[in-house]
C-alpha cells in the first residue's frame, strides 16, 4: 500500500458484520483505520483508546454516536446513518415473521421506522432505548405486550434472544459506510492542511520575541510560541490546552468572555511583570476567542531607554501634541485653532503670545506636527530659564575649549539639532539684549556660528516664538530688540485666557478628568453641582494648566463612594495667584534639568557645572535638593 498521509481514523463498529465492511472499503480506499467492536456503554473508554492508538478522527453509529456527542470527547465525529433503505429492508423482513413489530433504538431509527411502518401497511411500535440498563425490563414489557419480533441494533438483538424474541438487527449497508469513510478522508485531508498551515504559523510565532497565545471561545488556548510557552511553564501543549491559573488570575479569561480589548495592560505572571495586549478574534456571529501578546516589563524599559536616548541624540525632543487631541473649545478658540492650521502649512516665523497656561506649546507642538516638517525634529527650550552666556551656547553651540568647562568635542546648539524640523524659543521676551542680536542673525541668515568658531553652519528650520508679555511694550521700554520683533512677527497668534471663554470651562474639565481616568486607572469622579458652578466661576490664572492641574487633583483625590472631594482644591483656591505658583514650579523643574544635563556633561563634577552655570557649587546643590524635595 502506497504511504498515506492521511490522519488515523478510529471507528467503533456496532457488530462484527459493520466491522468486516468497514474493513474491506478501507483496504479498496487507502485509509490508515483503526478498528473497534462495542456498545454505547463502552463508547467513551473505546473514544479513549482510539485517540491513544492515534486516531484523529472517529466514525460511529446510533447509540454510540449519541453518547460520544454528549461526552468531552474533543475529536471530531462521523455518524454512519441510518437510511431510509436500511429500515425498509428491516421492517420488511421483520413483517415477514410475524406482526405486531417493536422497534427499539434511538431516535433516527425510531423515526425512519414511524415514517416507513404505515407506507409498509405494518403494525409496529417505537420504543427508545435510553440505557443499556433498562434493556431487559423493556424487553419484558415488549414480550407480555405480545410483540411478535423486535428489531433494533445489535445489543437490542442480544437481549431479546434471552427473553425467547425472535429479534432482526439493524445493518448499515456498504454504500453507507462508503460515504461515511469517504466523509472521513475528506476531513483528514483537510485536518492534515489545517496541521501544516499551523506549523507554518507555529514556526513564525517563535521568531518573534514577545509571547504570542492565541485562545477559542471557551479560553482554551490554541497556539502558543516557544516564548509564551517558556512564560507560562507549558511543558507540553497539545491543543485546546486549558488555561493557565497564571493567566486566569490576571483577568483574561474573564475579559476573554467579555470581549474586553486590553492595550499595554501591566500583568503578573510567576511574580515577573509583563506587559500584554489583548485582541479579541470574532464576527457579527459573536465571541470566537482572542489573542493575546506578552512581553517582559523590564525588556520594553530598556527598549524605551535606547529609543529615547536616540531620539534625544539625533533629533532632540519630539511633538507629542496634535489639532486633533485638543481640549474641546468654543468658538473664539476654535477661529485661533484655523489661523493656527493655516500657518502650520508655511515655514514663516510665527510669534504665539498668551497668559502663562494658555496651551502655547501645544499650539507649536500641534502646528509641527501638522506642518510639512512633521518629520523631522522638535526642539523646545525655555529662554528664562537659562543664564545669559548659557543660553548663547545651548542655542548656537560651541567649540571644544570655547571656555572652561566645555565638553571636548565641542556641541551642537539647539538650532542644529532642530534643522529639517521645528525649535520653539518658549519666553523669547526674556532673552537678553546681547543674545537678541545674534538671535536675529540667525532668523535673517539661517546661519548658526558655534561660540569658539568661525564657521558658518547652514540650518533649515521653521521658527515659533511663545512669550506670555506683550512684546511690543517690552520694545517700547527698551527691552526687546524693535527689528528683531518685526522678524518674529510674521504670523502672530494670541491665545485667549481661559476667564475670557468662560463656556469653554467645564467642557475641558470633564475632558480632563476621563483623561486622568484613563492614565490613573482610576473611577471618573462625580462633581455636584454646587462644585461645578465653583469651577466654571473661578478666574483661572495659571488658566489651562490651572484647570488641567485641578481635574488631576480631582481624579486622584476621589473618595471611595466616586465623590470628587472639595477639600482637596482648598490649597489652590487658598493661594491669591495659583498660576504664578505652577509657573515657578515649572520653571524650578527646567532649571533643574539644566543642572542635571550640565553635570553630565562635566563628568559629574559639581564644582566644575557650578562655574559653567554662574553659580556656587552650594548654590547648586540647594536646587538639586528643592526641586527633589517637592516631587
């Protein structure tokens, strides 16, 4: 015989006579079959051992199909049915004996024979066969009632003889079993396929290093690579697998049957933490299962730490901000939001002024991100943040020994690294007047020259300005350059304070507060009324940020019943001017950074990042610990 690649097919014949027929049309077929003999009551322990001898599939007739149906048995069933010519031939040489004529079995035979029975002119009986048990009770009750035959499958036979019954047996005729065998072989081509194609599957999986498993509808898992098997100590997986009690403990079975979606949602498995993404598989039909990835906390950190550092080292800080993520607003906000998407569209200088906490940098941002420089970098830097002779050189950069301190190999400023993308020049009316003038070389010229250099470096870059003072006053006292002014104020934005849009208030709170819910994992608060109308009246000095910094409070701070706790606002509403504290803050925390990336550059000599930024090495080491002290 020619090799079969077919899967073995178990079959569990109802009497020796199926048995010899099934064997003559496997041989004529080709089909790998392995062969049994028994009684519905045996059915499950035979299922057993078929599955043990390697049967992938099982063809069975009546009572046992009935009964493995109704068992856990996983592999899939084939019935050899009853026809309508096996009942004819039956009930027409049952007749033959003698009338009336009970018929015992289950119920495709019970309803043939029902069907059939007046079509013959024959008197008969149908009696279900719910247990092998109650056989012979039945068949006393069929011998006093004065049955004169009975027919049945081959146990139904067995016991009617002990009772003196003359008795036929139902037999399943070749054509009959052909089909059921050719059925067989048609879904062991197609098992076989199926097989493959999972290898295949299986053997991409496990190039990828994050743990992939893949679950039915009932949280079994399906497939699972080398990586989630080693994660959840799976030995072996012979699919459906159950689910693990790792898994079941961190909430996936339960999402599972919820259709929950998770994204990035931090789980624990054998006290390691892993971070997992879970897709729901299904159709308008419902459910069919889902997918989930797993990949190690600590792995995804240092990931995140390399990009970072590339990203900080190529192309400095990135836009994170867009139009689309804006807080919701009114119209007078809404007229600025459409100048502002006009002016992203051109690479003209644009000057934003507004009040401390007004959304300045998420305009810039949002504007580059909308610009045709989206792709490139986005640098920010905070001009009063920085001493005078330090701001020279973080913007223009400088040479190696351009002054005591400075790095060897020299830097590059912050308008190199913002070439082919954005800088944002945050409180450009606290620049200096020395550092106005080379300022404004570098808008006329797009030309930057290091400090310590006499090279000229070309740089394409789009410029926004951001100041919260109204410049113009700034130029009439003498303060702010008048042509550097002119230069920066190409496209002008003003934002309007928050008390000026008062409608605008409680629509960005609640947008807010789901956003805090969100990153917190937290309830969303309810607000009553009376601290609403509190809200919506206040006059919001540090505006936005004001607002932002309230929802936050709000969110954290919830009662356990869900309840937004007032008390909680008594500190800021307290202050005569919260927006200058949250400004001040903001501007300790920049100039700490400063610190830190300066002693970094110094090799971590204090003494030496102290000379660099003007002031006393105790001077410096009282920053550190305030900023620390607050976070």
């Amino acid at each position: 015989m020619p090799e079969n690649r077919s899967h073995k097919i178990g079959v569990i014949a109802p009497d020796d006579e199926v048995a010899l027929a099934v064997r003559e049309i496997a041989e004529a077929m080709q089909l790998n079959v392995e062969l049994r003999v028994g009684f519905p009551d045996e059915a499950e322990a035979l299922a057993i051992e078929l599955e043990q001898k390697g049967a992938k599939i099982i063809i069975c007739r009546g009572g046992v199909h009935k009964r493995l149906r109704e068992s856990n048995l996983t592999l899939p069933l084939i019935d050899i049915p009853i026809s309508e010519f096996d009942i004819l031939t039956l009930l027409d040489h049952a007749r033959r004996i003698g009338e009336p004529v009970a018929v015992a079995g289950v119920n495709a035979l019970l309803r043939g024979a029902q069907d059939i029975a007046p079509f013959l002119g024959l008197r008969a009986q149908a009696f279900s066969m719910d247990n092998e048990g109650g056989l012979p009770l039945l068949m006393s009750h069929i011998r006093d009632s004065g049955f004169k035959v009975v027919v049945g499958p081959r146990q139904v036979v067995e016991c009617a003889a002990r009772f003196g019954l003359p008795a036929l047996p139902l037999r399943s005729h070749k054509p009959v079993i052909a089909a059921a065998l050719a059925e067989a072989k048609k879904l062991s081509e197609f098992l076989r396929r199926e097989e493959e194609w999972n290898m295949r599957q299986q053997a991409f999986f496990n190039t990828i290093e994050e743990g992939i498993v893949s679950f039915d509808r009932q949280g079994r898992i399906l497939h699972c690579n080398e990586v989630a098997t080693s994660i959840l100590k799976i030995a072996k997986l012979i699919p459906p697998h159950h689910m693990p009690a790792s898994l079941r403990e961190a909430g996936i079975e339960e999402a599972l049957a919820s259709g929950t979606r998770w994204d990035g949602e931090i789980i624990t498995i054998n006290r390691i933490s892993y971070v997992c993404t879970l897709h729901p598989v299904g159709d308008s039909g419902g459910l069919m299962g889902g997918v989930a990835t797993l990949q190690e906390v600590t792995s995804l950190q240092k990931l995140e730490h390399r990009v970072r550092r590339r990203l900080h080292r190529e192309r400095g800080l990135s836009a994170r901000h867009h139009f689309s993520g804006m807080a919701p607003c009114g119209p007078l906000l809404q007229n600025v939001i459409a100048k502002a998407k006009n002016f992203a569209r051109v690479d003209s200088t644009v000057l934003i002024e507004g009040e401390t906490g007004t959304g300045k940098e998420i305009f810039a941002q949002s504007m580059h991100n909308a610009s045709p420089s989206a792709a490139g970098p986005f640098v920010a830097v905070s001009c009063s943040a920085l001493p005078e002779h330090l701001l020279e050189s973080e913007l223009f950069g400088y040479n190696e020994g351009a002054f005591t301190g400075a790095r060897k190999g020299g830097k590059a400023g912050l308008f190199e690294l913002a070439h082919n993308g954005t800088i944002l020049l945050d409180e450009i009316g606290e620049i200096p007047l020395s550092v106005q003038a080379k300022l404004l070389r570098v808008l006329e010229e797009r030309t930057v020259m290091r400090l310590g250099d006499d090279r000229l470096i070309p740089v394409c870059v789009r410029v926004i300005c951001a100041t919260n003072r109204r410049l113009a006053e700034r130029v009439k006292e003498g303060l702010f350059r008048e042509d550097l002014y002119y230069r920066i104020n190409v496209l002008h934005l003003t934002l309007p304070p928050l008390r000026e849009r008062r409608n605008d208030i409680l629509p960005i709170l609640d947008f807010f507060l789901e956003h805090f819910r969100r990153e917190q994992g937290r309830p969303l608060p309810s607000l009553d009324e009376a601290l609403r109308e509190r809200l919506a009246a206040r006059n919001y000095s540090g505006n936005i940020r004001e607002l932002r910094n309230i929802a936050e409070r709000l969110v954290v701070t919830q009662r356990d019943d869900g309840v937004a706790d007032p008390s909680a606002l008594d500190e800021l509403w307290s202050s005569d001017d919260p927006g200058i504290a949250i400004t001040g803050t903001l501007r300790r925390r920049e100039e700490y950074r400063l610190i830190l990336r300066t002693l970094e550059e110094m090799g971590g000599n204090r003494s030496a990042a102290a000379r660099h930024l003007g002031m006393s090495p105790t001077t410096l080491w009282r920053k550190l610990k305030t900023v620390e002290a607050g976070k």
